[in-house]
C-alpha cells in the first residue's frame, strides 16, 4: 500500500470550531471505549446495555440540544457529531440517545410549563429516567392523524382518561415516563384534536410488554405502550402542543439526529470494508488492487463525504434557526439510503465474510434497514419534499 494512501480524502475538521471537535473526539473515544467491546454481544443477545444510561447523561448525550436544566446546550453540528459516533458503534445505542433527547425531552422543553420541565427534564438529563414516545400505533404509522387512541375529560379536576395502543415504540419496556398522543374533544371543539400527555410507568391500567422476535435493532430495547382507561391529571398534559404539529415537531428534531447518525454507520462499513480489502489476497494480490473493488470503495467513500456535507450545511442552517422541515426530510431521506448502499456494498467487499458478526456490517445492515422506514418511511420523505417542490400533496 502506497505511503500516501488516506482513509478519507476530505473531513469536516477545518470547518469546525475547537469546542465542536473537542466534542466529536470526546464523543468517539467514549464509543470506542464503553461501546465498541460488547456492542456485538448485545446484538446478538438482543439485549440493551442499560448500564450505560448513566454514562451518556454523565457525557452530556441525554438532551444534548437543550439549554438549562443539566442539558449540555450543544449546538447542532456538535449534536450530529455525537449521534454519529453513536451509531458508528450502533443504530440502537443512536435511537436511545435520540429519543430520550428529541422526542421526550425536546416536546417537554418546548411543549410543557415550567413545574413540568422542572419535574422531568434533570432526571432524564441524569438518565435517572428513561423516556418513551407513543405515536404509531398497529394501524397508524405514516398517516398519524388516522390515529386511535383517544383521552376523554372527566371530573371536576379535569383530569383525563386515556384508552388505546401505541406500537413499535422505543424504550418503552424501561421507560419511567411517556409521551403520548392522543385525540381528545376540547370543550367549544366539533372535532377532536390530538394533545400530548405525559404519563408515569406505574399508572394503573398502563402496561409496556416488550416486542420480541426482531432481526434488526437487537441492541434496542422495543415495545408497546397499552392504555386501559388510564388516569392522566390535568397537570400531566402539555399546554403547548395543539393538533398534528405537536408530534411532528418532534419528529422533526429526531429526524435531523438520524440524518447525522446514519453517517456513523456508513464510515464503520466502509472502514471495516477497506481495512479487509486491503488484507484479503486473491490471485496473488490484496483484493483492494482490483478495479471492481476500487471502484465500490470510491463510491462508499464520495456518498460518506456528501452526506457529511449535507448535514454539515444543514446543521448550519438549524443553527441560524433557518432549517425547514422539508431539508429535514432531505437529509433523512438521502443520508439513510446512503447508508443502507454502503452497508450493502461494503457486505459485498467481504463476500461471506459480510455476514459474519465478528466483523459488524451484517449488524448494521440489518439495523439500517429499520432506520430507512422509520420516523418517516423514505417513500413518505419523498412525497414530502416533492410536495415542497410543486405545491400538490400526493399523500392520497
């Protein structure tokens, strides 16, 4: 190999600022050493290293984004960062770590009163709770306002009387506290219209069973959240988030995070597959000479630098408070189908070596195939920036 050879022919290093790459390198020496030695172990035992929680709220990783109340107050781009060394090692270690800070504590922060985020949002900074998010339920996925968990108003209080399930949700077999949406008939209303509410693991007639049986995502912890008549106090329900915009807010703050994510991803494949190309000899010669395997390497490596491009730029633009939810959607979309061509292309480098675990790719293959029709299926993405593009919704 020659002298010259580089992994990357580009990095973002010379457009950060010194506390951004303090951050990445902290981020990934922290992966690298808590993460990288059993995250293999955890996937194949489908089981979630809940002993870490500790450790990424210790690091700052747990509402990372968010300003006061024991947040890190990260800026954007130092966000992405971290979620990319997260899911460098895993897309479930990234999803954890993504719904504790955009979807439970972002709609907290942004959607609750001030008794509530003081109530939650240090013990969730802490990791001394875990949070979950309740939108897709068995028939409702990407159109949510078809959802059918409903909450009735009962009683002098106010309070309100939650019934229905939610499906594929992270986190919630552990969760101490979720966020669930749900339709309700507000008094002066003719339809009902969906408001978020906060309901605590031990409520009566709230159970949280686990999903099992997955092939992808084994290092998550899955689940249900079902709500038999469940009691929910007036103080419990999120002033701030009125109908669909509520949860689709918070969609969108994930959706940035996974758009970084996914970059992880696509350089651990890539990086596995390059360092094996470059070992493995064929007819003689380190299969990394053959043209065919150049030209895979080419294409994995140029998507990896576009798509840090892209959310390098996005995240600038979220910074400056400009990112709007259709460049949202693009970097969802575009990144993670980056990703999953890697990985797939990568397992093709190492030929039946690729789907051993020992060298990881499988792994994340089979995860990144979640994350492409998760928290907005790559079709829905497309429709929705192409509704941007021409002014007609073609949802239906």
């Amino acid at each position: 190999m020659s002298v010259d050879a580089k992994p990357y022919l580009f990095t973002l290093d010379h457009l950060l600022t010194d506390d951004e790459r303090l951050v990445w390198r902290s981020a990934r020496e922290f992966c690298e050493r808590n993460i990288a030695p059993t995250i293999e172990k955890h996937y194949e035992q489908a089981t979630f290293p809940r002993e870490l929680i500790p450790e990424f709220g210790k690091m700052g990783f747990l509402g990372a984004s968010l300003e006061g109340y024991g947040c890190a107050g990260m800026n954007p781009i130092s966000y992405g960062l971290t979620l990319l060394e997260l899911e460098r090692q895993d897309s479930g270690i990234r999803s954890f770590c993504s719904v504790q800070s955009s979807l439970v504590m972002w709609p907290i922060h942004a959607y609750g009163d001030e008794d509530q985020r003081q109530r939650y949002l240090p013990r969730l900074a802490t990791g001394e709770y875990v949070g979950c998010f309740g939108l897709t339920e068995p028939n409702s996925g990407s159109d949510p306002g078809s959802m059918r968990t409903h909450a009735k108003q009962q009683g002098k209080g106010g309070d309100f009387v939650l019934s229905g399930q939610k499906f594929w949700i992270t986190n919630s077999p552990i969760a101490d506290v979720c966020v669930v949406w749900a339709k309700t008939l507000e008094h002066g209303s003719e339809a009902p219209v969906i408001r978020g509410f906060l309901i605590e693991r031990g409520a009566k007639g709230l159970s949280m069973p686990e999903t099992h049986g997955k092939l992808s995502m084994r290092a998550s912890v899955t689940g249900e959240i079902v709500l038999d008549e469940v009691r929910v106090p007036k103080a419990n329900l999120l002033p701030g988030a009125h109908g669909l915009k509520g949860p689709l807010g918070c969609l969108t703050q994930a959706r940035f995070g996974i758009g970084w994510g996914v970059i992880g991803a696509a350089m651990a494949v890539y990086e596995r597959a390059r360092s094996y190309a470059l070992d493995r000899e064929q007819f003689g010669r380190p299969i990394a000479g053959f043209q065919l395997t150049q030209q895979k390497l080419v294409e994995i490596h140029n998507d990896i630098v576009k798509a840090l491009l892209l959310a390098y730029q996005f995240g600038r633009l979220k910074q400056d408070g400009r990112l709007t939810p259709e460049q949202v959607s693009m970097v969802k979309r575009d990144n993670v189908r980056m990703a999953l061509d890697s990985a797939r292309t990568a397992r093709s480098i190492l030929g039946g070596n690729g789907i051993m675990g020992e060298f990881g790719i499988m792994r994340h293959l089979a995860n990144l195939e979640t994350v492409f029709t998760y928290e907005g299926t790559h079709e829905v993405h497309t429709l929705a920036i192409g509704r941007a593009l021409t002014g007609l919704a073609a949802f239906s």
